[in-house]
C-alpha cells in the first residue's frame, strides 16, 4: 500500500501533494535524499528510473533545480 504523507496544516490548495510554506510564505524544498519511489506515490507520476534513486540524482540527470520543475518535465 502506498504511503501518504500526514496532513500538512500549511499546504497550497492549487498545488498537487502535500507541500508546506516556511514562516515567510515561500514553499519548502524537498529533501534530496528523498527516493523516487516516494515521490511517485505522492505525485502520481512515473519518473521511469529505479524507486530508491534519489531525487538528487534524478534532478541532476533532468537538468533540473527543482522537484517542481522536474513534475512539470514529466507531465509535459
């Protein structure tokens, strides 16, 4: 059965997943350690590599800064 994350009191309704905002109103960023797998159970995406990759080394081969950037990659 997949994981899902616990309600996060903060979370942008306009956004898919969970995310939470800092004390300033800017969104968290996800931590590079998390595995691929996690991330395609949160989102709902296929990221088409192993699920314990690490999302560090997936925006690295993407060329991207960012997990929201990499969504829109793959979604695209």
């Amino acid at each position: 059965m997949p994981r899902k994350a616990p309600p996060v009191r903060h979370d942008d309704p306009a956004m898919s997943g969970e995310r939470a905002r800092t004390d300033e109103g800017t969104l968290r960023r996800k931590r590079s350690d998390t595995h691929a797998g996690t991330i395609e159970d949160m989102y709902g995406i296929d990221l088409g590599v192993r699920a314990d990759k690490e999302l560090r080394n997936i925006l690295k081969d993407e060329g991207v800064d960012s997990l929201s950037e990499l969504l829109r990659k793959k979604r695209d």
